[in-house]
C-alpha cells in the first residue's frame, strides 16, 4: 500500500510541471476517490449505472413492465422476460379484459401483434408491447383521447399475473373402477378388507389365531371374566 507522504510529494511535483492557471486546480488522489465513490453512491440512489455516453438506464422496473415480464416467461422456462410471443399476448388481453367481444375481439389481437412486430421476428418487445396496447386502447376506449384511452388499457395490466388454469381431473375408467372397487373383491383379496373398503392391515394378510378360548362369532366374550373378578379395594391408611 502507497504511502500517503509519497502521494502527497508525487501531487506536489505534478503540479510544478504543469502549472495552468486558465484550468481548475488539481485535487490530492484521496480526495479524487472520495469523489468517485460520492459520485458512484449518488448515480445509485438515482437508479442508474455509469457507463459510456448515454448508457445511464433507469434500475426502477413499472408496474406494466413488471406485468409484461411476468407473462412473457409464462410457460416457458428458457424465456428471458425482454420479448414476448404471440400466445402470451393473446393470453395478456384475455386474462386482464382487455378483450370485450365488441369492440377488441381476438382477431383484433392477432392483427396488432403482427402489426407492431418486426418482419422476421415472432416475439415483441416492451416497447412494441406498449404500441400494441395503444392500438387496443383505441379500439376499446373510442369515446375517449388517445392518451387516456391508453392509461385505461394500462391499470387493466399493470400488477397483474397469468392465470393458471385448474388441474385437470382424471377420467374415471370402468375398468379402473372395477379393479378398485373392493365390494366385488373375492378370495383371499376380500379377507383384505372390511365392509367399508377399508384395509385390515396385517390381520387381512395373516391368519391370525384367536386363543382366547371362545369360538368364534360368540358375542358376550369377557363377560364372565368382568362377573366373577371383583374390584380391589383400596385399604384405609
């Protein structure tokens, strides 16, 4: 690490070769870094990276732009959320209503997507996103000016998500049903289960001994055993 003297005797030697009283004074090397970092902090705080000329970009994502990504990487996993594909944008103008039927129907959506994108392309950007909303808005919105008709179409948008469909229900099979229905099992299968379909467990599976001493079906098994053991009684302290 540079020794602060040394910087302080290199700045005073620079500044005796070239004197220049028509420029603004030279500044030490510390205070030039402290600059760099305040200038660094403040282009932070303001959203925006230092760059070439004209590269400062805003970091500060819309809410349409956040809707916008939001649906351009629905259902696909390798989409980067910059452009977005004809399916989704049909799928954008269904979900948020911005067709009606009347005056936006899903021809009308097909046309402005192909009308803003590029030749060659099959997706679009936000900003043809944008101008292809302002294309609907004046189609839906025909009472109103083009840039109100445009807000309308925007809060319709902004903040919204894809909706994903419900799960889609198996298909009951006859044939699935019959080998499931436990009411129709017969053999050993049936031992495996009680009158409720449910499983007995390892008593359905195993022929399990009863040693009680009572046959079987007899419905009064311990009652004798509660008639002749009396309770013990607990002797006075």
């Amino acid at each position: 690490m540079a020794d602060p003297k040394d910087n302080e005797a290199a700045f005073k030697v620079q500044t005796a070769k070239h004197p220049n009283l028509n420029s603004s004074p030279l500044r030490p090397p510390s205070e030039q870094s402290k600059d760099k970092a305040s200038k660094r902090l403040s282009m932070e705080s303001n959203g925006t990276s230092e760059g070439g000329a004209g590269s400062s970009t805003p970091v500060e994502v819309t809410a349409l732009e956040e809707s916008f990504r939001r649906f351009a990487i629905h259902g696909d996993t390798r989409a980067t959320g910059k452009e977005m594909h004809g399916k989704n944008w049909s799928k954008v103008c269904k979900d948020c209503s911005v067709i009606d039927g009347k005056n936006v129907t899903l021809t009308d959506v097909d046309i402005v997507f192909s009308k803003v994108k590029k030749k060659a392309s099959r997706t679009i950007t936000f900003d043809e996103f944008k101008s292809a909303l302002g294309e609907l808005a004046r189609k839906k919105y025909r009472d109103k000016t083009g840039e109100e008709a445009e807000k309308e179409v925007f809060k319709l948008i902004e903040g919204r998500s894809p909706i994903i469909a419900g799960v889609t229900r198996a298909v009951a099979s006859p044939t699935v049903s019959r080998l499931t229905d436990t009411t129709k099992f017969t053999g050993s299968h049936k031992e495996r289960f009680d009158e409720s379909g449910r499983g007995k467990g390892k008593a359905g599976r195993v022929e399990v001994v009863d040693t009680s001493g009572y046959v079987s079906g007899y419905k009064h098994a311990g009652s004798y055993e509660k008639k002749t053991t009396k309770p013990t009684l607990a002797k006075p302290i």
